[in-house]
C-alpha cells in the first residue's frame, strides 16, 4: 500500500471554487491561497446567520495508545460516506501543530483513502493561522514587559505576571527561562517561560469567538498579571486588545480544502485536547453547520478528554448539541489497554481484547451520561482478524447494547464507511435527550474537577496541591467560579499516570497548578506531571522529513 504523502499526490484536486459550489459559497466570498485553500470571508459568514442548522456529529474515541486509533481518519472517511449516501456533510477539523508534526505524533490529516488535501500544506504552515496566533501572544507579551519597563503605570507585580510566552514547536528547554538579562535597557529580570502555541490563551478565544467583536472582547478579559495589592490586570489594561485583533483578522476566517473525494473540509484552529480544550473554532462549526445537511467534527483524544471539553466548554459556551456520538475503537488498541505490547499485537488475542474493552466501555457510559446517542466505529487494520472483530460487536452488543461496525475507510475511502454512515444517520434522525452537562455552572470549581475525576475518570478522589488550592479560592473570591474547567491530563489514561491503561479505579487525580483563562472563559486545572510545553522524543519525526532530488516532501505523514 502506498503511503498517505503517496496517496495524496496521486489525487486529482478539484479547484477549490468548485469544492465551494457543493455548498453554496460563491467565488466572491472565498480568498484564495493558491488553488485548492480559500478562506471564507467574513461577510459571507455573518449572511449565513439567518439560515436553518444541520446536524451534528462528534467523532471521538477510546484513550490513545502507540498503536493508533485513526480518529481523523474515520472523521474523514465518515465525512466522505455521508456525502457518498446523499446527505450533504461538512467536515469540520483542527489545523495541525507543527510540534507533534515534527515530534512523534506526525501529521493530522487523516491517512490512507480517508486523508483532506493538499495535506503537506495542511501540516505545516498552511494559511499561517498559527503564525498569526504566535505572533498576536507574542505581541502581548512584548507590551506587558514595555508597560512595566516604562514606568508601569498598572503597578503591576513583576513577580505575579501570568503571561507566558509561546512558540510552536516541541521545546522543552524553554519551559522555565530567566528574561531581560544584561543590564537596565533591557528591563526587569524575572522568570518566565514558553508554554507551545496551541495552549495559549490566545488560541482558546480563537477557536471559542463568534466573530471579530467577541473575539477583541475576549482578548481584552485575559487576565494577564496581578497588581501589588492583587488586583488582576487584563489585556485590555495594557492597551493591547486592538492590535492583536488586527493581526488574528485574517486568521479567524476559517479555511476550506477538500477530501480525496472531492468533499468539503474546514479546518481552523487547534487547541490541544491534552493542555487545552482540543475543538476546532465555533466559527467553522457554525458555518459549516448552516452550509450543509450534516456536520462531522472531532474533539482531540479520548472522550474523557476531546469530548468532555467539547460539551462541558464548546458546546455550553455556543450553544450546540451532537445529534450523534462517533467512539472510535480499534482491536489494536483494546489489546493493548488489556495488556499486549505493541510488537505483539500481530497475533489475535481475544482475551486482551476483552480484558482492554473496559476502556471503551467506560467511554460508551461517559457520552451516554451527557444525553447522547453512542456508535461505535471500529477502524480496521490489516492484522486483525475477523475472530476479534466479532468478538468486539459481541461485546458491544451483550454488555454495552452499542452497535460496532467495522469501518475500512482507511482502504477503501468513503465506500469503507458507508455502514457507519447509515447507523450516525439513524441516530441523529431518532429520537433525541437533552444535553446533560458534568456539571452545573454554579457548582465550586473544586467540586467540578472532584466531579469530572470521579464520574468520568473512575478515581476515588481529587488531591490539590496547595498552591492551586489557593488560586482556586482566589478565582472564586474573584468572581471567576462560574467558569468550567479545563482538565490539562495525560491523554492515555484515565488516571494521570501514561503507564495505568484500560479502565482503572479507586486512584486519585493529582491537581498539580491551575491557570485562569478568562477571555476563552474557563479555568485550566493542570494534573499530574502534564507539560503545557511538550519535547520531543529521542528519535524525533523531523529526522527522517527532508526534499528529495525534485525538490518534493518525503517522510511526511
């Protein structure tokens, strides 16, 4: 088989214009980077608002592991089955960061058959939104350390300056730096750090906006220093609101490119789903909503993660509601959560696969809780064997009453989904519950952390260190308890140790520091021994990713 950059060269692209006739959106409305990227423009976005809403579907799935689960992909291919079966579906995704790029995850543009294109555009710098990102953060750091330099007027605490700076990229030498050395021109020193693009603030109201007034808004409630007498002061304080809007204007139109299939795909914004709330950006959301019968979305990591924070935040925050719940599981995987190392995962084993189906079944139970209607999408890989796969639907149906369907999208495109297609269309068109949230806005922001890590996570209890659990009292006594939170957790465990897989019980969450986000209008709670600036591993991806003699990418993926 072909790799995916192979794949994708091999497609013949349609010019973006025609990819934007499938949904109604003229030439006129689109600003185009190159042939097959456009933006759409604003105002074409806000003639949309009095137009009726498509369905929504979350893709979402069991806790990661090193041997894949192929969300993405299955967002991609289901995407594509939609369209295939006559109903008229948007994708709507997360822009990749260019640290798990070159680190160890690799791209995020689906793989195989199921892949949106041109995907090395899409994996590196794309329409510069990160850069606009990255660079707006910057600038607000820059003004922060200018205010204080010039006679700090705010009388701002230079040892209570919350505003870290960001890069995008896996650079874990810069998670704690020491700032303004060598003399007095260069300002007060103090310490600092970088914490990577896609967990800045200024990435959450990105993706969280409605459009550009909510957006300088927002920007203006980060909370980003205390004064002496601990008072907080905001980007609007420090006059910085107005130029960071300007250059995130462009950014915040959201970007459309195509599936192998011809299909249309927004893809804007990327907040990780392991530091921040990991949803692409209400905009493209609601956009590709009014544009199309259905929309396929997917929230970053497992379910306890990704979809929590795509209820508890996004959907609460903008007023939106799945018709239907995707839980992507592989074989692979659930032997591994049942204990089978990854270079033995070749061999069936239907006792690891039973033993490992705790976690997807704490997944099934979890999206239930919230109201929702569950499927679960098994993506097929060319080791497994059709013993196992039984075995799962088996499962599914005696012990959860979910269906299972075995998708080959990866293979085969949207033709390999058309059965999970059918099933996310009986479910959406059915009959549907409320949303139910964790928890309720009033509830103490402790109390709402204690919730989540005891219903979703399966511990016995929450242990906040004491520095968050001062912080945690002065959020509340600062007004801010009404807020969500945001879980900063590892990704592959339901506790916060990456090693505990499967379902465990009975363990604490460790709450290690909190951070306010204001403006994106939620409390980050970071737990364990989470970083909000990643490094990379021992043999990073960047290693093999170079030009070949015709100048053309090779070692993306």
């Amino acid at each position: 088989m072909p790799s995916d950059i192979e794949i994708a060269r091999a497609a013949t692209l349609k010019p973006i214009t025609q990819v934007a006739e499938k949904i109604g959106i003229p030439d006129d409305a689109l600003h185009h980077y190159g042939k097959h990227i456009a933006k759409i423009d604003h105002a074409f976005i806000k003639s949309l608002e009095s137009k009726p809403e498509g369905k929504l579907v979350l893709v979402t799935a069991i806790s990661p592991t090193p041997a894949g689960e192929g969300k993405t992909t299955t967002t991609v291919g289901l995407g594509d089955a939609l369209n295939r079966i006559g109903k008229k579906t948007v994708m709507c995704l997360r822009e990749p960061s260019l640290g798990p790029c070159f680190g160890m995850k690799g791209g995020a543009a689906g793989g195989g058959k199921a892949q949106v294109v041109p995907m090395e555009q899409i994996n590196l710098h794309f329409t510069g939104d990160f850069h606009a990102i990255t660079s707006a953060h910057s600038l607000a750091a820059a003004l922060i350390d200018n205010h204080v330099y010039w006679a700090n007027e705010l009388n701002i605490d230079v040892r209570r300056i919350h505003w870290r700076r960001v890069v995008d990229m896996n650079d874990r030498a810069l998670r704690s730096i020491t700032q303004s050395l060598g003399g007095v021109a260069n300002g007060f020193p103090r310490e600092d750090g970088f914490d990577i693009t896609v967990a800045s603030e200024v990435m959450a109201v990105f993706c969280l906006a409605k459009d550009l007034d909510d957006l300088e808004a927002r920007l203006g409630r980060i909370v980003i220093a205390e004064t002496r007498d601990r008072k907080p002061v905001t980007l609007a304080d420090v006059k910085a609101t107005g130029a960071m809007t300007v250059l995130l204007k462009d950014a915040l139109q959201p970007n459309l490119v195509q599936t192998l299939e011809g299909n249309p795909a927004l893809i804007h914004g990327g907040p990780f789903a392991n530091i921040a709330h990991g949803c692409n950006s209400v905009i493209a959301t609601r956009a590709g909503l009014k544009l199309g019968d259905y929309v396929v979305t997917e929230a970053g990591f497992g379910a306890d993660l990704g979809a929590e924070k795509f209820i508890d935040i996004k959907c609460r925050q903008a007023g939106l509601k799945p018709s239907a719940v995707v839980i992507v599981a592989t074989v692979r995987a659930l032997k591994m959560h049942g204990g089978v190392s990854k270079k033995e995962l070749g061999s069936e084993n239907l006792e690891a696969l039973e033993k490992g189906f705790a976690n997807l079944a704490r997944h099934v139970a979890n999206v239930r809780g919230f109201g929702l209607p569950v499927v679960i999408g098994v993506n097929h890989f060319y080791a497994d064997t059709d013993a196992e796969h039984a075995k799962l639907k088996e499962l599914c149906r005696d012990k959860l009453d979910v269906e299972a369907i075995t998708c080959k999208h990866w293979a085969e495109g949207g033709a390999g989904a058309e059965e999970l297609a059918q099933a996310v269309v009986k479910l959406a068109e059915g009959e549907q519950k409320p949303l139910t949230f964790a928890y309720e806005t009033e509830t103490k922001l402790t109390d709402k952390v204690k919730t989540i890590a005891t219903k979703l996570y399966g511990a016995a209890d929450i242990q906040v260190e004491s520095k968050a659990a001062t912080k945690l009292a002065q959020f509340e006594k600062d007004g801010y308890g009404h807020l969500p939170v945001c879980m900063a957790k590892t990704q592959y465990s339901f506790s916060t140790d990456p090693n505990l897989m499967g379902a465990p019980s009975g363990h604490l969450i460790s709450v290690r520091d909190v951070r306010l986000s204001a403006g994106a209008g939620f409390v980050v709670v970071i737990c364990g021994e989470i970083m909000t600036m990643p490094g990379l591993p021992k043999v990073p991806a960047s290693e093999g990713i170079h030009l070949d003699a015709n100048g053309q990418i090779e070692g993306l993926f």
